[in-house]
C-alpha cells in the first residue's frame, strides 16, 4: 500500500480525478473554497452528483477503507467552480 495525493483542479467541465485505472482502499476528498459535487461519470452537476461537499471543507468526504476490490480513481469526477482546487488523498492496493 502506498499513501499518494493529487491536488485536483476542476475544469470548465466535470473533472476525471485521475484518467489512469487506479484501485484504492481508502479515498479522502476536500474541497478548498467553494461547493464541490462528487459522481461517478462526466455527467456530475449541481444537479446530477452522488454527493455534496460544502464550501471551506473542514472534514473531507472518505470512500473506505476497503480490503479488497475498492474503488478506482478513474471512476469518480468532480464538478465546481472552475479553478478551484480539490485536495485528494488516498492508499492504493
């Protein structure tokens, strides 16, 4: 297992979070500014999200842990303000 971060910054569009096929145990996600939506593909909104993460986030979203057969990076976008950065952090198989 290796501990890796990624500082996500969101596009005009809904962002990937990593383009790579990436499985992981556990995820953390926190927005830095202003409300951030979290989804499963480029369709993620403010309307069509899996959940909300508020604005000036103290406590991050997590996703595990998980022992096997977690989930991938590549699965999970991310939808804004443009240039606003998200801070990732997560443990890989």
């Amino acid at each position: 297992m290796a501990l890796k971060h990624i500082d996500l910054t969101i596009g005009a569009t809904t962002t990937q979070v990593i383009a790579t096929h990436t499985p992981c145990s556990w995820v953390s996600i926190l927005p830095t500014t202003n409300l951030a939506y979290v989804g499963e593909s480029s369709a993620t909104s403010s309307t069509v999200f899996g959940t909300r993460l508020a604005a000036n986030g103290t406590v991050p979203f997590t996703i595990g842990p998980f022992d096997r057969a977690g989930v991938n990076l590549d699965e999970i976008w991310i939808s804004g303000t443009q240039s606003d950065v998200v801070h990732i952090l997560y443990t890989t198989f």
